[in-house]
C-alpha cells in the first residue's frame, strides 16, 4: 500500500510539472501581461488634462446670434489618431442612445465624445425657436470640434438619424478638419425618407391601423393618447428598435424621456411617418451633392429602418470614397438590434481608415 501511494503521489507531482508554465514562460507571459496593462492605463488615463477632475466630462460655452451657451460633452478614452464625436438624433434627443458603445469602443481602443446639441436635456435649452436650424448646429458642431481639439489627422464624425443630416452639412462646410465621416440610419432626402414612408412603412400595417392613425394625423390631434396605442406597436418596435417594447434598454427610454419636443416638433414634424405641415426639415435635399464629401465616409442601413436601406446603400456610391455597412437584423437603431454587425462594421471601418486603407 506504501508503495501505491509513494507511486500516486509522484504521478501527482510529475502531472502539475507538466502542467505549471516553466520559468522561461511564466516570465513570457509576465511580460506579455506588463505589456498589455499600459495600453489599458494610457487608453483611461485622464491626468494632466482639464477634465481629470471631471471624468471626462466637460461644458463647452457656444456662441450664437442669440448669446452664449453652454454644451454638454463628455470624453471616453484615449487614442491620438481615433477620435469619435458623437452627434444623436431628434432633433432635440440626447447623447443617452449611444450609451451601448461603451460596450464595443473601448475594448477596439478608440476614443469617442458624447455630446448633447444645444436644446438638449444635458445643456442649455433656450426658448428662442430662431435657434433651431441647420446652419446654426452646423457652426455649433465646428465651435465644439475646435474645442475639444480635433482635427483632420483624428477626427471622425458619427451622425445617427437627424445627427446624419447634420453630419452631411457639416461635411459639405468644413470636411478639411475630419478625417472620416459615419451616417448613420439616415438618407439624403426628406422627400424621398416620405415616399418610403408612404409607399413602403404604410402599407405594411394592418389596413384599419393606418386608416385610424392618418385619420389623428389629418385632425392634428397628436396628443391623443390612442396615437402611442398605435404606434408602439406597430410601428416604433417594428421600424425604430425591434424588441418588445419591455426589453428596450435603458439609454434608449432614457433619451425618450428627455426629448425636447419643441425643438423636434419645428424641426421633424410632430408626425411619426416621415417629415410633414411646415417642419423646417420638409425640404432637406443633399443627394446631388454627395460627391463634394470627399472624405472617407461610412453609411449604415438597417433592413427594417425607417430609412430605405437601398437609399442609404446607393448614398455610398456616390462619395468618391464610400462604405456600406447593411445591417440584416437592424431598424433605425441598429446599434442595439443588430448591435454586433453594427459596432463589427463601425470598428473595421474606422480602424482601415486610421491605418490607410481607405484614403482621401
């Protein structure tokens, strides 16, 4: 019995030497560990920047031709030549949507600003309605960019639904400063984001549905609750973001919440089916001058958006260096119901331009 167990106990010990790392690999994976952790440590390392203290997180004061204001942004990370600005939609939405890329950038690396536009919940909402128009965001966007010191060598600029139109003006203005551009969920024409609304998202609800909801539209009456009764349902967890409405996120009622409804209402429309009545927005046409962007630039799609994918598609082709990125699962919010093909495409797309694979 002495020597059964005398025999087990060297089998043990022989067994743990064969799998314990040998000195010369435990000292290469020691390394291998030192090495990486400095990369973690630069990429949240804060100190000696002016929003140490804060976290990231930084008021910008803008000059309007109604005085001066004060914006909201907030930095994620570091890296001297990826850095993402991150414009939401609405108008009149907030940075809280694009709260689940802090669950892709990070760990790709990149830096990234969350940003609520003037008359949004985190900055200054003035009542003056001359304040909300395109040209004005425009130089909003640059006053903010100039602010947080990015420049052609690291900025890139991510517009989401009403941030992609503001996108495309910005670039159409002031392309010289980024280095790639991202539109997100949003088309080059609100004439042609109605037609796809009325020949293509209309037609898919039931007959009686859409009768009942046009027949609320026709008398104004969008305060009607039966309005939301109807439009939840068969619209918004169909075409906005594709889950039963108890499993939205977080972010995403968050941002709800806090619309400023003034600032939608002149600038979208109070309707739900495209962009209608005297919105400011009625008219937005860039499609001809896409070609101007010559900037490298990403569009991305969703199969069920309230954009028309094949839109946003044929956009691509028309910038001198474009992308299509399709989300299959996607709808307006593809970066949570096709989260991993949206942030796979978004991660390759930045990542090729930064080290020259998609070049001015």
């Amino acid at each position: 019995m002495k020597n059964l167990y005398t025999t087990l106990a060297l089998g043990l010990v022989l067994l743990l030497q064969a799998c314990s790392p040998s000195a010369d690999q435990a000292a290469s994976e020691n390394a291998t560990s030192q090495t990486a952790s400095p990369e973690l440590a630069t990429y949240l390392d804060y100190s000696g920047t002016e929003t140490e203290l804060s976290g990231g997180a930084r008021r910008i004061t803008i000059t309007t031709p109604k005085g001066d204001f004060y914006v909201w942004t907030k930095r994620v990370g570091n890296n001297p030549t990826m850095k993402v600005l991150l414009l939401h939609g609405g108008p009149g939405g907030t940075h809280e949507a694009f709260e689940c890329f802090d669950s892709y950038l990070p760990k790709a690396g990149i830096e990234y600003y969350y940003y609520d536009q003037l008359g949004s919940h985190y900055s200054d909402q003035p009542n003056d309605t001359s304040l909300w128009n395109i040209d004005r965001f425009v130089e909003e966007v640059e006053q903010v960019r100039q602010a947080l010191n990015l420049d052609e060598r690291n900025f890139y600029l991510l517009g989401h639904s009403w941030g992609g139109i503001l996108a495309t003006e910005y670039a159409l203005k002031y392309q010289q400063h980024l280095k790639g551009l991202i539109i997100s969920n949003m088309v080059s024409s609100i004439p042609s984001y109605n037609q796809y609304a009325d020949q293509v998202l209309g037609p898919q609800m039931p007959a009686e549905v859409l009768a009942e909801i046009k027949q609320i539209e026709a008398k104004n009456d969008f305060a009607n609750p039966r309005y939301m009764e109807l439009l939840l349902p068969y619209f918004y967890t169909q075409h906005a973001l594709r889950m039963p409405l108890e499993q939205w996120p977080d972010p995403v009622l968050r941002m709800f919440d806090h619309m400023n409804q003034t600032v939608y209402v002149q600038m979208q429309g109070p309707s739900e089916f495209g962009i209608r009545g005297n919105a400011s927005l009625l008219n937005w046409d860039r499609s001809k001058d896409l070609p101007r962007i010559k900037v490298p630039t990403l569009t991305i799609g969703g199969q069920y958006d309230t954009m028309d994918p094949k839109h946003m598609e044929w956009m691509a082709t028309q910038f001198p260096n474009g992308r299509y990125l399709y989300c299959p699962e996607g709808s307006h919010m593809s970066f949570y119901d096709d989260q991993k093909t949206y942030f796979n495409g978004l991660v390759d797309f930045i990542k090729d331009v930064d080290s020259g694979k998609v070049t001015q």
